[in-house]
C-alpha cells in the first residue's frame, strides 16, 4: 500500500444484508465484463472532453491527492497522471477485474460506491465518471462522494441524462439523472454547484445525453 494513502483509511461499519445481494450481482456483472474491452476500454483518447473537462476544472493537480470513483480500468486516471506527474490518485472500483488494470502509479482500492473506506476531508479532488449510475442508493453514494472531499475541494460527476432514458439497453439497477435532481443532491453537502450538457468532443454541440455537474465543497 503507498504509505501516503494508509492514513486515509477507516473503520468501515458493514453494508446492510440486504444490500449485499444486489451488490454481488453488480460487482459480479463488472468481473464479468473487465474482458471487453470494447465496451469497457482500459485506454481513452485523452483529446475527450469529459476528461478534458475534469482537468480544467481542477487545475493543477500536482501534489494533490484525487479519487477516481468507480474507476473501471482507470483509463480516465490515467491521462490525468500523465497530465499532473506529480498527483496521486487513488482508483476505487467495485471489480477486481477492472482493478487488475489499474496499475501504479495509480492506487488501486476494492470498495462500493456507498461506503468509501477512507476518512472524512481526505481528497482534494473526487470525481465519478458514469459510475454514479451503478450505485443504486444515489443518496448515499452522493454523500460519500462529498463526506471525502476536503473543504474547497473539488468534485465532479458525469453521468447520463434520465431525459434520454430509453436510448440503451441498461442493466436492472442503473439509473440516469435529472439536472436539478443532481444539482439538488450536491447543494445539500456542497456551496457551489454548477451543470452543463456535454459531448465525448469539445467542438460537437452536445445532444443532452451527457451532463456534467461540477461542485466545490
């Protein structure tokens, strides 16, 4: 374990039984799936604008410590290392599978999306790319998402818009997101909160699938 991540670390209290046989199903479906690599590339372009995004809106990241929630292979982790070669960041995922991939200098941490294994105020930086969508008790995870986060830190989730629920076939217990239901969620724990459509590309006008809510604590 790097030494400058072992004092992050709590006693976590364990989940509720009836959580944990969704949660199987879930994490069972991501074992599964860390194989396709089409769908579930462990590298992305990093000229994309939800990484781009990510970057700008964070800055320097640069001797600061950032947490990449739900961070599959952690392809999104890594253009942001090699962007900032002095940051740390620590990938969380609920799939061994995909961790396997998220090698150092990326950290990689086994946990859920509910109950982080860290202390409060811990990160300067946290972001969920298309994660959220997966944590089924979206309360919860929003509130982890912030509980982490040091005051003035910054955070970011990108996630589908529920206006467009219909355009894939998803799993039994993804869910995509209202913008005001999101905004709403991240003012009760954040004091700035803002939310834009995006594209995978920066000069492609967005088509309202994708949202972008961005938040300071």
């Amino acid at each position: 374990m790097f030494s400058w991540l072992q004092d992050r670390f709590r006693r976590g209290q364990p989940t509720k039984a009836a959580r944990a046989v969704a949660l199987s199903e879930i994490r069972q479906s991501f074992e599964d799936s860390a194989s396709d690599e089409e769908h579930f590339p462990s590298t992305i372009d990093p000229r994309i604008y939800h990484v781009q995004m990510i970057a700008r809106f964070f800055g320097d990241m640069n001797g600061k410590l950032a947490l990449d929630a739900g961070c599959g292979k952690g392809r999104f982790a890594r253009v942001l290392v090699d962007q900032n070669p002095q940051a740390r960041i620590v990938a969380l995922d609920l799939a061994l599978a995909m961790l396997a991939h998220a090698q150092p200098p990326l950290a990689p941490v086994c946990g859920t999306l509910t109950q982080y294994p860290f202390k409060d105020n811990s990160f300067d930086f946290v972001y969920a790319t298309e994660s959220l969508e997966h944590a089924v008790d979206i309360d919860t995870a929003v509130a982890e998402l912030t509980r982490v986060l040091k005051p003035g830190g910054k955070l970011v989730i990108i996630d589908k818009n529920a206006e467009h629920w219909g355009r894939f076939k998803t799993p039994a217990w993804e869910q995509w997101f209202e913008r005001k239901q999101m905004e709403r969620l991240l003012a009760g724990h954040c004091r700035e909160v803002s939310s834009d459509f995006i594209s995978y590309w920066e000069d492609v006008e967005p088509d309202g699938l994708f949202l972008a809510w961005r938040a300071i604590k």
